[in-house]
C-alpha cells in the first residue's frame, strides 16, 4: 500500500525536455541522462486512490513488453486490457462471442465491458499502483473510464513507433492471437490513428503525456521508461 502521492506531473514533467510541437501540444520526452527531482504533495484527501498510468501506443509498439519491465522493476500491477478481453472472449458466454467478432475486425470492445473488467481487476488487487495497458483506445472509451471510476489517469506514457516497425513485430508475434494477421493489423492501425490518436492529444494537451521512442531492442527503450519510473518509486 502506497502512502504518499504525487500529484503535479507538469512540475515533475518540467525536468524533462518539454517538446512544442506546431500545434502547440505540451509532450515530455525522455531522455535516459536526465536527473529527474520531482515535487510532492501531500494532499490526505487523495492519499487511498489508486496511482494510475495509462500505457498507449500502435499495435506491437511494444507496450506489453515494457509494462512486464516496469511492474517487474517498480511494482506496479500489469493490468492488460487487451488480455482481460481475451479472458473474457474465452469465457463461453454471449459477450465472449462479441468480443472475438470485434477482436478479429480490429474494432474496439463497448467501453461499458472493457471499464467494468478494468474496475474489478484494480480492486481486487493489493497494489495501489496500475499500468493500464492498451486503454483507452477512443475518446468515448476515456470519458466512460473518468465517469465510472471517478478520476483521470495520473500520466500517459506513449509509445512512439513507425507503422512499418509495429507491423513487422505483430506478424512476427505469434502468440496465435485472432488479430495478428496482415488483414487486422492493417485495419487495427486506421482504428489507431483515428480514434486512438485524439486520445493521446487530448492527454498531451492536458501536460500528461509522456512520449517515449518505441524504436530499439527492448533494453533500449526501457532505458528511456526507467527514469520516469525511478522519480516516482519514492513517492506511490
Ligand atoms: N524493441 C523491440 N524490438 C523487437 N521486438 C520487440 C520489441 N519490443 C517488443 N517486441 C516484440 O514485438 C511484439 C509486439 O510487442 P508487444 O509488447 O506485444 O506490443 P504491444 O503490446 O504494443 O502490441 C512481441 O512479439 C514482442 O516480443
Ligand atoms: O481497451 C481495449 C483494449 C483492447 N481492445 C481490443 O483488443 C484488441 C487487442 O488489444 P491489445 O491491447 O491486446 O493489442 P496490442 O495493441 O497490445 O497489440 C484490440 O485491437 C481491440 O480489438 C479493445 O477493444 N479495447
Ligand atoms: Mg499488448
């Protein structure tokens, strides 16, 4: 159980290169050499609620893979919303049915179910501290997630990976999923840049969003993850 949160992310942020682009959208990009000294607060009001980081970015932009370094190196639950929909789509019931359809077509789950089995997988766990990988995929999917549960993510760490790159690593997957296939990739990225895409703006224009470059081995990239993790492990 943490104790203390933080609770200014643009000050935390401010010790990262601050990116403007044209459009005037705040991004923090990392840089691994950076020393990072966030500040604190210690409002008591919010001390219980779960400390909260949405994991976005394209298909096989690699952010299973660097959520399962994260948890393992700062003890942070993994919660996959991807895999509570495949548990869910192996479930034998009508829902389970549904999910498999949308999976396959590259289409994203009712925010309704994906929520729901987001809520139950956060409070039945011990750790007050969550990746929320994959989600949310669409605008509609945040504003169901900040209505049911009640509260916005702290940060959004985003992947940033070329299409050719992330289609190469699904293709190359082979976990026998439904949608690693040439056709679902395909529609699974239009889904990606016009849906999900607005998603990440809207939290890079909030000073929440925190872009990482997907490109590398995996060691690589979790070089860049790791100081954003390391200036919080003191604080949730
Ligand atoms: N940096 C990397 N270089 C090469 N392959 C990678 C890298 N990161 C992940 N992979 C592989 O690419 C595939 C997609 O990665 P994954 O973490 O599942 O991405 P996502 O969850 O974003 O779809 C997996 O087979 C994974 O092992
Ligand atoms: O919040 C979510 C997360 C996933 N999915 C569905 O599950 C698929 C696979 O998602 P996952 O995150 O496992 O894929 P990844 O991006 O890791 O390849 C997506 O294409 C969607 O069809 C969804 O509908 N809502
Ligand atoms: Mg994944």
């Amino acid at each position: 159980m943490y104790r203390r949160r933080l609770t200014s992310l643009p000050l935390f942020f401010s010790h990262f290169h601050q990116v403007k682009r044209a459009d005037q959208l705040k991004i923090y990009q990392a840089f691994s050499t950076e020393i990072i000294n966030p500040v604190e607060s210690e409002s008591s009001s919010t001390r219980n609620s779960p400390y909260v980081a949405f994991v976005l970015g394209g298909p096989g932009s690699g952010k299973g893979t660097q959520c399962l370094k994260i948890a393992e190196t700062f003890g942070f639950e993994h919660i996959g919303a991807g895999d509570l929909l495949r548990k869910e789509m192996y479930s034998s019931t009508e829902e389970g049915a549904m999910i498999q359809k949308l999976m396959r077509e590259g289409s994203i789950a009712p925010s309704e179910v994906t929520v729901k089995l987001i809520q139950k997988a956060i409070e039945s766990a011990e750790n007050r501290k969550f990746l929320i990988d994959g989600f949310p995929r669409s605008e509609e999917n945040r504003t169901a997630y900040e209505r049911i549960i009640g509260a916005e993510p702290n940060f959004v760490l985003f992947f940033d990976c070329p299409e050719e790159v992330m289609v190469k690593r699904v293709l190359n997957r082979n976990e026998g999923r439904v949608d690693d296939n040439e056709h679902t990739v395909k529609e699974r990225l239009k889904v990606y840049k016009a849906v999900t895409l607005p998603v990440v703006n809207h939290y890079a224009k909030k000073g929440k969003l925190y872009k990482v470059d997907g490109t590398g081995t995996q060691e690589e990239i979790f070089e860049r993850v790791r100081p954003i993790f390391s200036s919080l492990s003191s604080l949730v």
